[in-house]
C-alpha cells in the first residue's frame, strides 16, 4: 500500500528584505531538499535543534505555506500547487495540534464553538456540530458543562486536550503535532502523549510528531527522522535509530539523555559551538563545523568540500555522512 503521506525534495527559502524599496538582499533556506514518506497508521517523530526546519517542514505538509520547490502528495494526490476550492477537500483530512493551545483559541469564544469551528466551516449544521463536539470532548476525557467555558478557565493540560479535541472532530487521516507537550508539566506530557497513542490505535490516525525532547520522540514514535539545519541527517526505525544510531549529530542528542539506571554509563558528546545561519550554512556537511566525528578523524576536507548524500547504511536505516562508524550501546 502506498505511503499516506510522500515528500520529494522539499524547499522552503523565506527571504530577506532590505533597503528602501524592500528589496530581497538574501534568503533564509529553512527546508533544503528534504524527502521522506509516512505510511498510513504510524507516527514519523522530526526531532533536532531549534531552527532547524521540523515546524515549517510541518507546515509545508499540511499547506499552510507554500514550498519553494520539490512535491508533496497525499493519498496518491500531488497537492503542491493545489490552493483555495482545490485544498479544501485535504484541509479536512489534514489537522495540527499546536505548541500553545492557548494562544491557538479564541480567548472570547466558549470552548465548544472552538472545537466546532472546523465542523461550521466545511458546512456541518448545526444539531450535528453539537452532537460531534459533546462526542470527541469525551473522547479526550472534558466534560460536557465544558463546552460553556472559555480557555482562560483551564489547566495547560486541559487546553491541550481541547486542542486535540478540535484537530480530531473533523475525523482527519493526519495529524501534525507540532511539540503538543513541550509547554507542559513532565507528568502532564505522558497523559497527553498516553492519550495521542491510544486515540491513534481507536480513530486509526497518522501522526507527523514535531519535537526537540529525544525521550518524548522515543516514547511516541513509530520511525524518527533527525534534521539539522534544514536537512534531515538520519531515518530509522525507532529502535534501530536509539540502538545504533549512526550521524554523529544523533550520537550527541542521543548521549544527553539522561539514563535511570545510575549503574549505566554513556559518554556524552558535547557539540562544539552554535547552529551556524541558514542565511550562511557552511560548505559540504552543514554540520562540518560542529563535528566531533571529523575532530577525531583530523579534520578531513571531504567535510567542508562535499555535502554527503542520505544513503541506506542498514536496513531501513538511512544517513548522511562520510565516514559512518558502529557505536555500543551503554555499559
């Protein structure tokens, strides 16, 4: 069966503007030829630095803004350049769930007309709207007297499971979770995270799950994707990916989770420097400068000279780097 969701090549340049008659004098590369696909029912996690690219990778996917080159189909259908009547069809069966609920609602609206806005939108009457809000609000555990209150009057968690609430009441195919639970209290993320997996197994939905929280792309995670700097660097299964994982920059996000067992020992990998622009990244590997894998190697020129391509390194397991070398797990 195809894939839900086949990215090509994506590239979303944002630009620059300056001087007098605001003219473009440069281009942020915030996506740079990044491809992947999401089979239908699992959840891909994008994790990496902040700035590197996963949010607007999302919001390329789901359409909110326009890619500046490569393909996005869905469900066999090329929606790249599909806008206004043409989209409203897929907009349906694409939702997001946002970092910030509150800020994402209506602070003047009860919280019933949010999660029924969708429904009005694409022309559901009203009787209906009613019916298919009191139903998904107990499906992500409000009661129904909550539809009469405004989102200033719930907890962070609460307002996250109003935001899933009307992500879901459309019915949509995917989902595009973008950090739903980095605002929020570690206890209250594994009831969120708990809940997003079981909805997932009821409603038999497709998760595109955005984080920077390596043990929450863990927790929730069917396959990862790592990016850095606008590229993705490693795919792999989920097990395979925190098992063995092969790009030095995974080994370093992977060595700053912390292990509850004090008898295991990991080295750390601590990364020299900052995320260089996407106004200027460097030449060849982006991520060259920052290497500790070309530190150790006396600093080859391949690095800086030739951008390494994705390639397969195991089965169903793909990286981008030069020189790729077995890690152990801890001891």
């Amino acid at each position: 069966m195809a894939p839900l969701v086949q990215v090509e090549g994506l590239v979303k340049n944002f630009p620059i503007r300056g001087g007098i008659l605001q003219r473009t004098v440069a281009n942020v590369q915030a996506v740079d030829g990044v491809s992947f696909a999401v089979e239908r029912g699992e959840t891909l996690g994008l994790v990496g630095e902040s700035g590197c690219g996963k949010t607007t990778v999302g919001r390329l996917v789901l359409r909110l803004i326009d890619p500046t080159a490569g393909q996005i189909t869905f469900d066999g259908r090329d929606i790249t350049t599909l806008a206004g009547k043409a989209l409203k069809p897929y907009r349906r069966r694409m939702q997001v769930i946002f970092q910030d609920p509150f800020s994402s609602l209506d602070p003047r609206a009860p919280i019933g007309d949010s999660i029924g806005e969708g429904l009005r939108i694409h022309g559901v009457g009203a009787s209906e709207r009613t019916k298919r809000v009191r139903a998904i609000m107990d499906t992500v555990g409000l009661e129904p007297y909550h539809a009469r209150r405004y989102p200033h009057e719930f907890s962070g968690g609460q307002r996250q499971r109003i935001g899933i609430a009307r992500a879901l009441v459309l019915e949509p195919d995917l989902v595009v979770c973008d950090e739903p639970v980095s605002a929020l209290d570690v206890s209250i993320q594994a009831q969120v995270l708990n809940l997003l997996k079981s909805l997932q197994r009821e409603l038999g939905l497709t998760y595109v799950f955005i984080a920077h929280n390596m043990g929450v792309i863990e927790h929730i995670s069917d396959r990862v994707a790592v990016m850095y700097l606008g590229k993705i660097v490693e795919v792999a299964e989920r097990v395979a990916l925190f098992r063995d994982p092969k790009h030095p920059y995974t080994q370093a996000l992977l060595s700053a989770i912390p292990i509850p067992d004090p008898e295991l020992k990991r080295q750390r990998v601590i990364l020299r420097g900052d995320v260089p622009s996407p106004v200027n990244p460097p030449p060849g590997c982006h991520f060259n400068p920052r290497c500790q894998l070309r530190a150790e190697l006396g600093m080859p020129e391949i690095c800086a000279q030739e951008e390494p391509p994705l390639v397969e390194v195991a089965p169903r397991h793909r990286a981008a780097c030069h020189f790729i070398r077995p890690t152990s797990p801890p001891e």
